[in-house]
C-alpha cells in the first residue's frame, strides 16, 4: 500500500551476529530496510563496521559491536551498548551458530566432551544468555520485546553424526515456547525460524556444488540467504504483536511453508 509505514518503522534491534556473510548480514539488511535502528553485533568488529556502513549509507542508522558469544561477560556488555546506542531495545535477532565449521561429522560414541560443549555452547546456551539479558530489559523499559532465534530443521529431526546440532536446536524451540508462555503477560515473545539448507558462503565452502542437496528436496533447490530478510523482521515486528509461532520452519519452494 502506498504511503504505509515500514514495519519495523523505529523498532530498535540487536543482530547478533548481523556481521556475518550469510544469514546474519541478511538479517541485518533486511531489518533495517523494514525501518529499524540496528545494532550489529559480530565476531569480527570489522565486517559489524561494514554492514553498519552499508546500512547507513542506504540511510538507516546501525552501530557496529564486537562480541563473543562463548564469552558471558560479551553478552551483558553488548546488550548494554546496544541500550546506550539505540537509547532502549525492542528485538534482538541471535543468528550465530552451526555445527561443521566447528567440529568434525562424528559419530556418537566418539564425540567427546568438549565437542559436545562447544556445539551446545555456539548453538543454545549463548541464546539462552542473550534471552535472559533481553528479557531484564524489556521489564525494565516495561514495553515488552521480541526475541527471535534462527534455528534449524535438525531441531525436529534426526541429526546423525552431529547429535549435539540436533539436540541443541531441538532445545532452542523449547526455549521459545518456555520463555513465550511465561513472559507473554508482559508483552515479550520469542520464536525460532527453523531452517533448512541456506545457500551461504560457510555452507557452500563445506558442500561444494552444494553437495548434492537440491537433488534431496522438493523444489531442487537451497533457499538463498536474502529469504531471511523476510523471515528475520517479520518476526521481529513490534513487540505489542500477539504474533506467537515459537517455530517457523524454513524450506526451499515457491512459497515459504509455515507451520507451528
């Protein structure tokens, strides 16, 4: 419609990970073309500085933040700079995660102990800190809040030879549906866009040709990274939303499939 306010028009919103090539610097765009105020949160300060400049020279405001999520202390300190930044926070977007640029396909009786942690680490537990931050922010500004995770497929089916991947997720959507139900009185959600394959640069450099994956879904195709867009600030609309999935899983087709 002509004339009608961006989505997100004002919204104040934290992508952790939004300096990523792939789905976080997706997100990142995406929210801060739907009228957010972003702040970008990556590993690598320098790509952050990046997609903040991209960003502001498109005419949005986005400020550049360096965290480590296997680092608590990060998550506090980012979550404070982002309310000192954006002057209060609405949404926060986790995106980092994966399981096989950070340990070998292995099977179960071998994984080890500290392959198990780090997975759970880099795919829940960091979450689960950013939630808790969130969610002392929201009821402190007394507005309510958005939180949205990006999860994976692998949460609600088998993940052989990366079990911690699979249980991790798996975990990941209970957190939302835990964290919806007793926060919903307040105002504040969360909810978990389950992925399939996404064609970025990381999944690429692991599956050249895309290994043979088109050939195992429906539309014969991944879906590309620019669909998060969509997906990552539509979840994160306003917090008054009574917009509450826990789960949208994400799959290659002509039109996104969403279901609970």
């Amino acid at each position: 419609m002509s004339g009608a306010q961006p989505l997100l028009q004002g919204s104040r919103v934290l992508v952790v990970g939004g300096g990523g090539v792939g789905n976080g610097r997706g997100i990142a765009f995406g929210v801060a073309a739907a009228g957010a105020r972003v702040a970008v949160a990556d590993l690598d300060v320098d790509r952050a500085r990046d997609v903040a400049q991209k960003i502001t020279e498109r005419g949005g405001e986005a400020h550049p933040l360096r965290c480590n999520v296997l680092v608590p202390e990060d998550v506090e300190r980012v979550t404070a700079e982002t309310v000192d930044a954006l002057g209060g926070l609405d949404s926060v977007v986790t995106v980092v995660g994966g399981y096989s640029l950070f340990a070998p396909w292995t099977p179960v009786a071998q994984v080890t102990d500290d392959q198990w942690s780090l997975i759970m680490d880099l795919n829940l537990t960091y979450v689960f800190r950013f939630v808790r931050a969130a969610v002392k922010v929201f009821d402190a500004q007394g507005t309510g809040g958005s939180i949205v995770a990006v999860g994976s497929i692998s949460g609600s089916v088998s993940s052989p030879y990366a079990p911690a991947y699979g249980a991790a997720k798996a975990g990941l959507a209970n957190l939302a549906k835990s964290v919806s139900v007793e926060c919903a009185a307040r105002g504040i959600r969360m909810n978990v866009v389950s992925c399939g394959v996404i064609a970025t640069e990381a999944q690429r450099a692991n599956f050249p040709n895309e290994g043979g994956i088109p050939q195992r879904v429906p539309a014969g195709r991944v879906v590309e990274h620019e669909h998060q867009q969509t997906s990552g600030r539509r979840e994160a609309r306003e917090p008054q939303s009574d917009r509450c999935r826990c789960r949208l899983h994400f799959e290659p087709g002509p039109n996104t499939r969403r279901y609970t």
